[in-house]
C-alpha cells in the first residue's frame, strides 16, 4: 500500500515539476512596444581579470555608440541595446559566448572579441549563423587572409570583420619611420610572444633589414613578467639605438622603465597595443621620447573622437578606451548602419531575424561611412580600409602626433 | 664588454627579492605544513599598503628618506594583517581538514584579493606607478640603482635578524620545537595557535619589504605582481629545502641567478641558438629545479622530510 | 532571521524537555507551516509586478513566470514536507527521521528566494511603488512556514544559537527504510535521474537572476533533503542497482541536449563534460593515489595538440596529415601517455610537495614550450602564439559533426553532436575509472596514499603503482583534449596555465576535484558543472564575479572541507586525520553523480 502510493506522488511530482518548467518559458522575443523593435549588438572581451582593462574599453565603446544611436534615432523605429560576454581571454569561453550570440534571436551582430587567439574559436560559429563580427583589435593576418597571407590571401570567413588594421602595415609603418624618420640603424626587436605582439615584431624586423638597417638582437619576453634587468643588459650591450616592442603596455612600460633606469636612453618603439595614457602614467619621465603607431589620424583632429572621449569620461566609465575604445565605436556604428540600409532596401521594415543578420553582412561589407577613427570601409578581405597610420611620440607626458601617413609598401 | 658581471648583478638582486617572499612559505610550511598559495598576494597587498602611505598620507615631496621607512611600515602593516587575518579566519578553521582543502582555500583566497584590490584600490585596475630609487653607481663594468642598494641592505638585515630571533629568542625556539612536534610542544606549555600567526606575520612582514624593495626598483606595481612572483618564491623555497629559512634565501639567490643567465647565455650554446632568451628563462629554472630535486629530493639545504610528506 | 530574537529565555526546565524556538502550540505551528506553503504557492498565480521590464515578465495573473515558478517550487516542497508532518500515508518517505531541520529548510528555500525576488523588484525598479498586492502576499505567505517550523519542538538547548543549530542538523538516526520491490527501487532511480535532468537542464538556462534564484532554491532544498536522511537512503538504492543507476545516469546525460532549443547550452555542456572528464582523470591521481599535481592540464594539452597536429588543418605542421577520429584520439592519448612516464618516471620518487611543485614546473614549461615552438624563438612544431586554428569538424560514416541533424524530431546542432560524443567517451572514463579503483592496482594505490612505508613493507612496488595512476591519469586528459581540439575549432597555448579565471586550469582541476569530493566518480563532475557555471552565470556581478568566486571558494572549503559529495569513509575519518587522504573503493553515492553531472 505505502509503496504503490509513494510510486504514485512521485510521479505527480516529477510530472508537476516538469509541466512547471515547460511553463517557465513563456514568450520572450523581442518585444515591440509602440512600434520599435529593440535589436541587440553583441559584445565579446575579456571583462573580468588580466585583460579587462582593454576589454571594458571595447565593452562601452559600443556602449557609447548604442546611446548615440538610440538618441540621434539613427534607424528609425529601431532601438540598439549592448549584450556584453566576458571571454576571460579564453578561446573556449569566448566560443560559448558566440553562440549564445547566435543562440538570441535579436542578436544582430557583435563586436568583439579582443584577442586573435579567441577569434580563431569564434569566427567559424559565426560564419555558420550568418552573422557579422567585428574586431576592434584583432591584428592577425591570417584571420582574414588566409594562411598564406603573405603570398596568396584567400578570405576564409566573409562574416568576419575588424576595424583594427592588421600587424602587416604597421610593422611596415614602424619599420619606415624608425629608418627614415628616426634615422635609426641599429634596432633590439622585443615581443611577447602573444599573437599581435609576435606578428608585429616580425614585420618589423624584416621591415627593418629590407630598409638596410641591422638588427642588433632579438628576445622574446612572457606576459607578466616584471624583471627584464637580463633583457636591460643584453640591449646595453648590443649598442642598439632603438628598441622595438611588439606588445601590450604592460610589459612595455615596464621595460623602458628599467631601460632608462640603467643608463640605456634609447627610444622604445611599440605598436597601437602600448598607444595610451597609462603607458605614459606608469613609466613617467622614463616614457620620454618614446613612440607607437596607431592606426587612423590622431583623435584629436577629428570632433567626433572628442566627442567620444568626453562621453567616455564624463559617463565615469571604467576601463581604458585609449587602446581599441575607437574602434569599437566604429565597430557598433558600422553594424548599427547596415541595419538601416538593410531596413532601407526593404521598404522600411526589417526582415525576420536570420534574412536580417545575413543582409546585414552583406551591407557592413560595403560601410562607407566617417567614423571616429576616420573612414570606416573594408576591403575584399574584411579588412579596414582605413590604411592611414600615425606615429606618436611622448613629449612632455603626453602623445604627440609626429607623422601621418599610409603605407604601401 | 663583458656582461657577465652585470648578469650576475641583475640575478642576485632579483634572487634576493625572492628570498625574502620565500622566507613566508617555508616558514608557514615548516610549522603547519601548509603551503600558502595566497602568499604571493600578501606581497602584492604590502606594495599597495607603502603605496597609500607615499600616495595618500604623506605630504608631497617627502623625502625619501623619510618616506621609506614609513612606506615599510605601512606595507608591513597591511601584509602582517592580511597575513594573520588569512590565518585566523581561513586557513585555521581547517587545520584538521583534509590537506588539500587549505589549498583551495588558498586558490580562492589569492583571486579573492586581487580582485578587492583591482576593484577598489583607487587607479589599480591597471600598474599604478611607484616611487622609485633611481640615482645609479657605476663600480666597475656594473650599474646599480640606489634601490638595488636598498634591497640587499633590506634583505640582509632580514636575514640576520631572522636567523638571530629563531635561534636566541624565547619565541624561535619555541617556534623550532613547534616545527618539530607540535603536540608535545603544545603540551610543554607552548602556545602553537600564537607560534602559528608570529610565523605568518613575519612572513607577511618580509613579504612587504620585499613589496617595498619591487616598487623602488621597477618604479611601479599592479594587482597582478604577486602571482608569478609567489610562484617563484615558492619555487625557490622548495629548491632550498622547504621548511629551512636559509634554505628559502639560497634557493632565492640560486633561482634568480639561474633565470637570468640563461635568459642571457643559454643561446650562445651551439645548437641552443632557439632555445635561449628571457621566454625559455622559466623553463630553465623549472629544469633546474627539477634537477636538484633529483639529486638532493629534500632541497639543497633541506633537512629529512620522510615523515613530513 | 529576526523573529527569532523574541525567543523568551525561561529557565531549562527538565532535561528532556522538548520546545520550540518560538513558542507556538504544535498544533498551530503545523497548521502555519502548510498554510503558509500553500498561500505562498497560491501567490505565485497573482500578478508582482506592473512592468514586463524585471525579466521573466511577473505582471501576468494566473500564469507564474521566471522567478515565481521557483517559488512556487520551493513552496509546493514545503507544503508536502507540512503534508508529511501530519503523518499522512504515503508521504512518510520525505521525513524518514522525523526532524525538523527539512521543515526548517523547505521553509527558508521559500522565504530567500521570494525575499529574494521581492528586494530585486524594488532595486532594479526603482522603490517599493513597483510592488502589487501579490508582492505584498507573497512576502508575509513565503514568512509563515519560516516562523511554524521555527516553532516545532525540538530538545531544549541552551541558548539561542545553539537552538538554531538543531533546527539545520542532520537527524542523527535515520531509520533503515522498508524492503521494497526492485522495480519501485528501480522507478525511483529513474525518477530521480529525470528530476536532475529537469533541475540541471533549468539551471543551465537560467540567467542573471532567474540563475541566483535556482541556487536558492537547490541549495537549501539539496540541504533538507541531505538532512532528512533521503540522500544516503538514495545512494543504498543506487548501490543496491548500481548497474541500472548508471544506465540511467547516461541515459539521463544523453537526454540533455533534447531538452535543449538552443546550441548554446549544448555548447556549454560539452566544455563542462570535458572540464569534468578531465578533473574526474585527475582524481585517479590526487584522489586515488594522494599525488598532488599541479599542472595537470598540460596533458590536456597535449592531448589536443596532438590530435590538432595529426587532425588535417591547414595550419598544422602535419598538414597533408588526417587521421580518422580513433586514431586521432589514440595518438593523442598515447602521446599524453609518453610524457605522464616521462614526467613520472624521474619525478615519482619524490614525496608530497615536492612532487607538486615538479609537476607545477611541468605545467609552465608544456605551455611556454609550446607557446616558442614557431620556428623563430623554438623548434617550428605548434605555431607558436597563433595556435593551430581551422581543425576541421569530425565526420564518422558521413554523419559530419559541423551540420545540424534531425533526430525524433529534435534538432541537434555541432555542439549537441559534441556532446553527444563526449558523453560516449566521458562514460568509457568512468569505466576504467571505475574498474580501476577496484581492482589490485587501485587498493594498491590507497595503501600507497594512506601509508607509503606500510605500503611498500607489504610489498607493493610503490614507484610502479603511482607510475600507473600517474600514466593513467594523463591517457584520460589526453583523450578529453583530442575532442577539446575539434570542438573549439583551434587549439592556442593560453588556457594551458597553472591558474587563471576560467576552466580549464591546473588550479580550477583540482579545485572541481576537491569540491566536488576527491576519490568519487560523481564529485569531480559537480565540481566542474559549478566551477563552470558560477563564472559563466554570474556575469551581473561584471566585474565583482571573480571576487565573489574566490570568495565562494573560501566559504565552501570552510563549511565543507571534505567536499560537496563527500566520499564516505573520507567523511567519518577526516576529523582524525590530518593527510591527503581519501576514498573506499566502492562509493555509495557514486550513482547519482553522473545524473547530476551528465545530465
């Protein structure tokens, strides 16, 4: 007796708890309330821990973009809304992120992520889902030409993106620069031996030789390190006149640091990763004279980056947008714009969700628009079209614009 | 010019800083066979305890040589409170716990201050930059900072004293009997709850000179600077033996050394060409612990660890 | 809770007097415990909120949503444990010892998740003008069973707080239950794999606050049930039908992606198969054998590098190299095999922790290794920093693992394939794990663990035995990592760390090792299913989550050293002990584990 009823409130219960979930998933779409649809841009970085400092820069660079859209209205009816992952800087993290991404039905396309080595775990969920991704900072060659990007370049996902230029031009830049603009001959070339700050090194130093320059020595330091005396002392010893850094800033700033504390006052020469205020913050008087290339003109000539950087301050947001803040404006608008040409083209209303992300593609490939960061196009490739670098030097603790210009060679 | 002397230089001093981290896990380890992963964050904690005194408290322009002692005591507070709060509230309800439960404990307790320190810490979410010694000596083919000076004074003055107290003072020997039986030296009358927290504390408190000797030298500190730094130390720790103080110091001192060498010749070796230079450095210093760990298994200055283990 | 500071302190009267903490006749503190069970589940149906804008829409009347339903959950619980309190048949089972702590934590998974759900209204909404009268209801019903179980008697203590630690103990005596027929054993079992496969597929759904509801609510309610005895009557069923439990727990993990519309959490489920396949290989090392590695999940690494290498990218050195997925997997374990022996064979004669530091050293050097094997700064093998991306997708007789399939009607995305395969192999990792640790090798390896000397005076070759663990713990990561590989398209040098803020990293193995409950086959995959979840969901901290993780961590090891699902005899020994201790060989609360973690 017990028993057969014990049997049967169990299976009134499961039943029960069963029933109660199915109930739990009322419809949630997206709901259109007076009219406007809400469409969410995707955001993947690293928003917690190590990275998260660049990450959170990219997280409200679109955040800001999203808000000026929503109040200029720039697609009528059309409200934007941020939906921002942290990926830990981890690819299988950043892979889940991306399909949840695809997994959200108004998700219309995402920015992100930061690191080349997470993009390699996105890029293919995206490409399956037919929808746009857009690095702000992603540097890899070969993310959008190809293995052999050198020689053959072959796009090998036409839904990815990046608003970043690749390691190729600026390395190149770099190389001209320290050559003919610097009338430096003898180069110590130093990375971290991550993806962006390997890449660059390498342009740099071929770049270098090709332009007859010697190289004075090579080392490849880990990230997180704090001791470079050894390196410090292998530079001295070389007789090298300049450094060239292939990396983020924190390992950088640290390097000159010990460079100029041990009597080696040569320049430091690094890439857009070590292109920011804390550069300069953190190696005070070391950082003098020191110099990074970053891609478009300087902020500072074109209002709407003013603009930026004063929402960015005034709005008490954390992170830093020095690095990629830019271009992950840039990112969101281009994505924010095809949404309205894809409205546009069809009559004013917007297809249903998949024929959406698949138009939107097809339209952020011909953006044609004037960003913060200059003019916002891309190549066959996915690649920016903005090929316009600068290079910068520190003068007097702050960035001075020293040369502009595009490479070509 | 021949750099080996520089090199040399550069890996003394970097093994020093080592040492004196080194001294608060084997201390720990000796008493309550604990290793305190969390120690590398107590070092990082002292930076940022010095650096609220320069910062925050003193006047600007304080000269430095005022500033330093004050920013030594300032680091030492915050590292011997973290040090002994860790203790009190974390790892002693555990001390009849299975051994690896006080290492998770420890794994959470080192993202846990991070994390505070990133979160709160004003500007800390990235390097905040720190006073440095800069003014250089030239002796002979070798540049040294004032700070360098400053770190081996700070690191031998520890020693000493540490070496003096363990041995002379009432409280070390009670904390060597407590290292050799803890029971029956509970039972001669020694309290081993306040053995333990002196050995955190003094580990906590030469984790901040050591802070404090980083920050002078490189000039700047983050969240982040007590990982890789813990890591070594404790590497250093097992190399000298763990449990023995003078161990911790040499196996520092040997362990700086090692790295910065083959950071610095490892490539002048035919067919090693790839395999030198600051990346491979760690691996080196792996290898060579792993060495010694085989041919001397209780460390270089270690005592028996059969019934330790 | 407040109302428990009125308790009136009269003197003790006989010792075996028994009384409630708030003095209410027992009549009445029944009569509040259902009333308010039912009233709080009756609040559910009325309307919260006037904005659709709290997610989960609370504004509709008569239809529960997102956080009601757990309420509701946690209230249809209590009312039955209020049901069971008046000795109604058939209900007994629920309060096989008749204590009061189920009572008392039914009523508190109630009262925290509806408290719960009510300050958010008023914090994310802006004030309490956002409540509707059903908030109001619901808040004072979800109180009542708090203050009636708070009031049934119980042996008088001494003072308050002690009262309040008998209100949460685990009865001390829980009766042996009825014999009853296999079938119904065997029902339960079933039932029980379905529920867990319901409650893990809710969770892993679950967001933001929906998500932090679902703790509530299966915390304390995993509390009640672990405290009225039903979870060690559960697990002598399950190792009374040990092969049917487990038949039922791959079942349940095979069901999972059918539960699933969305690839996403699919996609979530693998990483945490893998995560916990690998962790349950690292058991064999530091759970069975007592060896401390640290730097485990470089033979996860290993593993997919190994099959990336030989899986036919065109970024590998091997490029013109495809081999078909068993072969794949074998080479990659095989290949973490050859460096366990070789880690192993010098290291191994080292004790404790001097060993750990070893392996932690073997960690760093895989990862920087690997991370300069480019051909400019090392030998040209892995590709450096950049990884070997593009691994093509695995295709067994034409069935591609990259498309989307129709089974029965249910769509089963890449990630769902994936899994699906995972789970195949996370079961063969069971097996051996299983059969390992019963055989002469795996007592080897517990004498080893608990007494080296003794151990080897009875003449167990010590060096050989832990060589093994260590060997074999290394193959099951190898093989883990060969579907890592082509589940995440690219295999890169970063995730290979000692410590880092997500899965998988030495530290997060061993943490989801101790966790979950080191030397059983269950607890490393809870350790991994929340090691995985807690970072992944609690993304409204932003920034905080990482804090309130190692926070997390630190509580869990205080409260509960010996781990979430202790191995029993670990359990009865670990206050006398103070070593790296462990397991029994046969562990009765194994069974569930897999529902729980496959599911």
């Amino acid at each position: 007796m017990r028993q057969r009823s014990l049997v049967i409130l169990t299976s009134v219960l499961t039943t029960g708890a069963l029933t109660l979930t199915a109930c739990g998933s009322r419809d949630s779409g997206s709901k259109s309330d007076s009219g406007s649809t809400t469409l969410t841009i995707g955001v993947d970085a690293p928003l917690s821990g190590e990275n998260s400092t660049t990450g959170l820069g990219i997280q409200y660079g679109v955040q800001i973009a999203v808000d000026d859209a929503n109040k200029n209205n720039w697609v009528p009816g059309v409200k934007f809304k941020v939906k921002a992952l942290d990926d830990k800087a981890q690819p299988a993290t950043g892979q889940s992120n991306a399909t949840a991404f695809t997994g959200d039905s108004s998700v219309v396309g995402a920015v992100g992520p930061l690191n080349s080595g997470v993009a390699l775990s996105m890029q293919k969920v995206f490409a399956s889902a037919n929808m746009v991704e857009i690095s702000p900072s992603n540097t890899d060659p070969s993310l959008t030409q190809g293995k052999n990007w050198a020689t053959t370049k072959t796009r090998p996902y036409k839904t990815y993106f990046r608003t970043a230029t690749t390691d190729a031009l600026q390395g190149g830049f770099a190389a001209d620069y320290a050559f003919n603009g610097l009338k430096k001959k003898k180069a110590y070339v130093v990375d971290d031996k991550q993806t962006y700050g390997a890449g660059l090194a390498g342009i740099f130093n071929s770049g270098f030789k090709k332009l007859g320059g010697t190289i004075a020595g090579t080392d490849h330091v880990n990230t997180g390190d704090t001791d470079f005396s050894s390196l410090v002392t292998k530079i001295k010893n070389s007789g090298a006149d300049l450094v060239y850094y292939g990396g983020q800033y924190d390992e950088s700033e640290k390097i000159t640091k010990q460079l100029k504390a041990a009597g080696v006052k040569i320049p430091l020469f690094g890439g857009d990763g070590m292109y920011a205020t804390t550069y300069i913050q953190t190696a005070g008087k070391a950082a003098e004279g020191d110099l990074a290339t970053s891609v478009g003109v300087p902020v500072d000539t074109l209002p709407a980056a003013k603009a930026f950087v004063s929402t960015y301050k005034a709005k008490g947001y954390k992170g830093d947008y020095g690095a990629y803040g830019g271009y992950s404006y840039d990112a969101a608008s281009a994505i924010i714009k095809a949404v309205k040409a894809v409205k546009d083209a069809n009559d004013g209303k917007l297809p249903d969700s998949n024929d959406l992300r698949s138009k939107v593609v097809d339209a952020v490939q011909k953006s044609d628009f004037e960003g913060i960061t200059g003019k916002v196009t891309f190549d066959q490739y996915g690649d920016t079209g903005n090929k316009q670098l600068t290079v910068y030097q520190v003068t007097n603790g702050a960035w001075k614009a020293v040369k502009t210009g595009t490479f070509t060679g | 010019m021949n750099t080996l002397p520089q090199q040399l230089a550069n890996g003394l001093l970097l093994g020093s800083m080592y040492g004196l981290i080194a001294i608060g896990y084997t201390m720990v380890y000796g008493i309550v066979q604990l290793i305190n992963f969390a120690h590398g964050e107590i070092f990082m904690t002292g930076a940022f305890g010095a650096l609220t005194v320069y910062a925050y408290i003193l006047p600007d322009g304080t000269s430095m040589v005022v500033a330093v002692p004050l920013m030594l005591i300032g680091g030492g507070i915050v590292s011997v409170l973290v040090a002994v709060g860790a203790e009190r509230f974390a790892y002693r309800p555990l001390r009849q716990a299975p051994r690896l439960a006080p290492l998770i404990t420890a794994i959470g307790l080192s993202l846990a201050l991070q994390e505070v320190v990133r979160n709160f810490y004003p500007g800390a979410d990235k390097d905040r930059s720190f006073p440095s010694l800069d003014g250089s000596h030239d002796i002979g083919s070798v540049t040294i900072t004032d700070a360098d000076i400053f770190l081996v004074v700070a690191a031998i003055v520890c020693m000493s004293g540490l070496a003096w107290f363990v041995r002379k003072s009432r409280t070390g020997r009670a904390m060597q009997a407590t290292a050799q039986d803890p029971d029956t030296s509970q039972l001669m009358g020694i309290d081993t709850n306040r053995i333990i927290v002196i050995a955190f504390a003094i580990g906590g408190f030469f984790a901040a000179v050591a802070a404090v000797s980083y920050g002078l030298k490189y000039g700047n500190i983050g969240y982040r600077m007590g990982f890789l730094m813990g890591l070594k130390a404790f590497t250093a720790a097992v190399m000298g033996g763990i449990g023995n103080i003078y161990g911790a110091m040499l196996g520092g001192v040997v362990l700086g050394v090692a790295e910065t060498l083959a950071s610095a010749y490892i490539n002048h070796i035919p067919g090693m060409q790839q395999l030198g230079g600051s990346g491979w450095a760690n691996v080196w210093a792996f290898c060579l612990l792993i060495l010694v760990l085989l041919f001397r298994p209780q460390g270089l200055l270690g005592e028996r660890v059969a019934d330790r283990a | 809770m407040t109302e428990t500071t009125e308790n009136p302190q009269t003197a003790a009267t006989a010792p075996a007097a028994q009384r409630g903490l708030i003095p209410l006749p027992l009549a009445t503190a029944r009569a509040l415990l259902l009333a308010g069970g039912i009233l709080t589940t009756a609040s559910t149906f009325l309307r919260w909120t006037w904005t659709s804008d709290f997610p989960g829409d609370l504004t509709v009347n008569g239809y529960p949503g997102g956080l009601q339903v757990l309420t509701l959950i946690a209230g249809i619980i209590t009312a039955l444990f209020a049901v069971s309190t008046y000795g109604v048949r058939g209900l007994g089972w629920l309060l096989p010892a008749r204590n009061n702590a189920p009572l008392v934590l039914t009523a508190l998974s109630g009262f925290a998740v509806t408290w719960y759900t009510v300050i958010s209204i008023a914090a994310e909404l802006g004030g309490i003008v956002n409540w509707e009268p059903g908030t109001y209801i619901a808040a004072v019903a979800s109180l009542l069973p708090v203050i009636g179980a708070l009031a049934f008697p119980q042996d008088a203590t001494d003072s308050t707080k002690e009262a309040l630690k008998a209100y949460i103990a685990k009865a001390d005596h829980v009766p042996a239950p009825q014999a009853t027929a296999p079938w119904i054993q065997r029902l339960a079992i079933t039932i029980v794999a379905a529920l867990g496969l319901t409650v893990f597929a809710y969770g892993i759904d679950a967001e933001d606050e929906l998500f932090i509801g679902f703790l509530i609510v299966v915390v304390f309610t995993a509390w009640a049930l672990q405290t009225a005895g039903l979870f060690d009557r559960f697990s002598r069923l399950t190792a009374d039908n040990r092969s049917f439990a487990l038949a039922m727990g791959f079942v349940a993990a095979i069901g999972f992606p059918f539960t699933q519309t969305n690839d996403h959490y699919a996609n979530l489920g693998v990483n945490i198969l893998i995560f916990g396949t690998v962790a349950l290989g690292l058991n064999i090392v530091v759970g069975l054998a007592g060896l401390l590695d640290l730097g485990y999940v470089a033979f996860l690494g290993v593993g997919a590098y190994t099959a990336a290498l030989v899986s036919g990218s065109e970024f590998s050195k091997f490029s013109g190299v495809q081999f078909p997925f068993w072969a794949a997997a074998l080479t990659g374990a095989a290949a973490s095999l050859v460096f366990g022996v070789l880690i192993g064979a010098p290291t191994l004669r080292l004790r404790g922790d001097y060993l750990a530091i070893v392996t932690l050293g073997f960690g760093e050097i895989f990862r920087i290794a690997v991370n300069n094997m480019d051909g400019v700064s090392g030998p040209d093998i892995t590709n450096g920093p950049n990884g070997i991306p593009s691994i093509p997708d695995l295709s067994f007789f034409g069935f591609d693992f990259g498309q989307n399939h129709d089974i029965a009607g249910f769509t089963i995305g890449r990630f769902a394939n994936y899994y699906l395969l995972m789970v195949l192999i996370s079961a063969l990792v069971v097996t051996i794990y299983r059969r390992a640790s019963d055989s002469r090798i795996g007592r080897s390896w517990i004498a080893i663990r608990e007494d080296e000397t003794a151990a080897t005076a009875m003449g167990i070759n010590g060096f050989r035995v832990k060589l093994i663990a260590f060997a074999l713990g290394a193959t099951l990561a190898g093989l883990a990592g060969t579907v890592s590989a082509h589940v995440t398209y690219s295999v890169v040098p970063n995730p290979y760390q000692f410590a880092g803020a997500a899965p998988p990293n030495s530290a997060f193995l061993l943490a989801a090792v101790v966790l979950g409950g080191m030397g059983t086959v269950s607890g490393p995959f809870l350790g991994a299913a929340l090691l995985y979840l807690l970072p992944e969901k609690l993304v409204a901290l932003q920034d905080k989550s990482l804090l309130a993780f190692g926070i997390a961590l630190i509580l869990l090891m205080r409260f509960r050293p010996e781990g979430i699902i202790p191995n029993r005899r670990r359990q009865l020994e670990f206050h006398e002990t103070g070593q790296l201790d462990v397991p029994d060989t046969t562990t009765l609360t194994d069974e569930p584990a897999i529902t729980k973690a496959g599911a």
